[in-house]
C-alpha cells in the first residue's frame, strides 16, 4: 500500500500538542493593524486549541503528524 500524503496546507497551520490535540495560530493577524487595537493584537497572540468538531478532520490531513 503506497504511504498517505500530507496535506501541505494544513501540515503548515497545525501542529500537534503533547496531549494528542492540535494547535493552531489565531487568525486576523497579518496585515492591516494600524486600525486593530494593541488590546485586541494581545488577545489573537496566544495559539489555541482546534475545535472538537474539527478534530477528525485535521486527523486525516496529517497522517503523520
């Protein structure tokens, strides 16, 4: 059976966490933040959690992640 490709695009958004979840970077942060608070800049810094439902799907992105 040929290996499993991973999906290029997600393997650069998530990461895995030592629990077995994934991780991913808030979004709203790359461009145009003159008009966005220093506030609201803090709050998208941190790196959160992927949301249960969406767990299975990141799952089969990265076979080997």
């Amino acid at each position: 059976m040929p290996k499993m490709k991973t999906n290029r695009g997600a393997a650069k958004r998530f990461r895995r966490t030592g629990s077995g979840g994934f991780k991913r970077a808030q979004s709203f942060r790359s461009h145009i933040l003159t008009k966005k608070s220093t506030k609201r800049k803090r709050h998208l810094r941190p790196t959160q959690q992927i949301a249960e439902a969406d767990q299975a799907a990141v799952r089969k992105m990265l076979p080997y992640g």
